[in-house]
C-alpha cells in the first residue's frame, strides 16, 4: 500500500470528513473508495469506446431486423 499527501481545500476536506462520518468510515477509506470509482468509471469509458470502435453498424442492423415486430406482453408494458 502506497501513501499520498493530498492538498484539498478546506470545503471540499470538510464534506468529505462529514460523508466519510454519515458512511461510518474514515476519511482515508472514504477518499480511496471515491478515487476507486472514479478509476473504474473511466476504465469502463475506455473499455466501451475499444468496443464501439468493433461494431458494425450494418451487422447490427442484420441483427435487429430479426426481432419481430410486436406490442410488449401486458406485463412487460410501463
């Protein structure tokens, strides 16, 4: 495990000393989880413009036109 010093601002330190409380967890464990989403947020940003990049739109298309062309069950309705 790495150690890093961090500079916030005094707000920005405040809430998240106070979310961290509300979360029952400390301020590390609050900050490392939030620097742990956002990580995993822009992974899966990459990961889905790599497999955009594959697609065909015309496959898909292909594909699309064999579903049939039918109202939704009653259950399956808003």
């Amino acid at each position: 495990m790495s150690t890093m010093s961090l500079r916030l601002p005094d707000s920005l330190h405040a809430t998240a000393r106070d979310l961290a409380r509300k979360e029952h967890a400390s301020v590390n464990q609050f900050v490392a989880t939030a620097v742990a989403e956002k990580v995993s947020a822009l992974m899966t940003e990459d990961y889905l413009m790599a497999r955009a990049k594959r697609g065909n739109r015309n496959e898909f298309r292909k594909i699309l036109a064999k579903v049939p062309d039918v109202e939704p069950d009653e259950q399956d309705r808003f």
